[in-house]
C-alpha cells in the first residue's frame, strides 16, 4: 500500500516564543535536532531522539516535531505495532499506531498536542489506514499534570477526538488490566471492509478462539 507523506509546516507563537510544527520529518531533519529535556516519558531524551530517527526511517513511519530553536518540545510518532504486540497479528499494512504523544512541561497549554497530531492527518495522508492508539494509564503524567487518573483519561480522549479518533472495544489483557486504560480508532474514508473485519478479529481474540 502507497505511505502518503506529505510535508506540512505550522508556526505556532506561545509566551513570544516561535514553535514550528512540522512532518513528517525526514531522519537527517532529526539528526540536527537536540532533545528538550523534559521529554522522558518513554526514556531518556537523547535515547527517544535515536527511536524518533529510527521510526522517521521506516517506510510506514512519521515523525510530527514542534521545534524551537533547534531543540524538539514536543512530538508523536506513528508505525507499524511492535511484533510482539497482539496488534500485528493480523500482518495488515493498513494498520498504523500512534505511540506517543509527549510536549516539554513549559510548553503545555500551547495546543501544542492537538496541532501536532492533526498536522499528522492533514490533506488525507492517513485516509487509507485505520489508525489506533492505546492509551495506558502508566504511561500518562499525572504528577506533572497535576491530574488524576479519570481526568486525565478525559483530555486524552478529547485529543484524541480532534481527530475523529472514537473509543472502541477491546478484550485486549492490558488495556483491560485497568478501567482506565482504552483503546481509540480512526478507520480512515478510504479503507476496505476487508480490513476492517481483521482489526475486529485482532481486537476481539477471546472471541474468536473456540
């Protein structure tokens, strides 16, 4: 299947600082980029940098970045879900995972989030997959945010939706490891129903197993 990857750029002025909001973003755009310190939900910055490159890398990879100054304060990524993963099962080339979205605690409040993940979905790039996200309430920063757990599943599912993301069923052990946690899906315009019915047989696996 064809990966649409057509570069969009926003600007973006929060506290007279200049943000640009950019991808997707080639590896070498990376490779001259540093780290906002700040950016260690998944691991240490300079480590997500080296995975933000790799994944830029990868055919079905995108990397969206706000930069400021040479410095990335803010990210998501989306890819293929990682082999040993229930998601893969199903071996679909139409089945992308957005798997991060992190900004630099300074620059929250900026919208920063919401641009970077509707500049993913921007002039149809992403019509032809169904695109999925688990979101894991280990993974969310609810010190930093001062919120908890049930409110911060809100603002992520509000985000979520800027991009008609929808939640969806699952019987998925993880997500179904805490009321918190869920899954969201955007099946984009131009999928086929063939691929709709595997994502239902990978998300319903207890049901299919007798």
């Amino acid at each position: 299947m064809e990966h649409r990857k057509i570069p969009i750029l926003h600007t973006l002025v929060h506290a007279g600082r200049s943000i640009t909001v950019s991808g997707p973003t080639s590896p070498k755009e990376l490779e001259g980029l540093e780290m906002h310190p700040d950016l260690d939900a998944f691991r240490k910055p300079r480590e997500q940098l080296e995975a933000l490159i790799e994944i830029a890398s990868l055919p079905e990879g995108r990397i969206i970045a706000a930069v400021e100054s040479q410095t990335i304060v803010g990210y998501v990524t989306f890819h293929y879900p990682d082999e040993m993963e229930l998601w893969s099962q199903g071996g679909m080339k139409d089945l992308i995972e957005l798997g991060a979205v992190e900004v630099a605690n300074e620059y929250r409040g900026a919208g920063l989030g919401k641009l970077l993940i509707t500049t993913a979905f921007e002039q149809e790039q992403l019509e032809n997959c169904i695109v999925f996200t688990t979101e894991y309430y280990w993974h969310w920063d609810l010190k930093g945010s001062g919120l908890d757990v049930w409110a911060y599943r809100r603002m992520m599912e509000k985000l979520m939706k800027t991009v008609d993301m929808v939640w969806y069923a699952t019987d998925d052990p993880e997500i179904c490891s805490h009321p918190a946690n869920c899954l969201m899906v955007r099946i984009g315009r131009e999928v086929p129903m063939s691929s709709q019915e595997t994502f239902d047989r990978v998300r319903f696996r207890q049901r299919f197993m007798y």
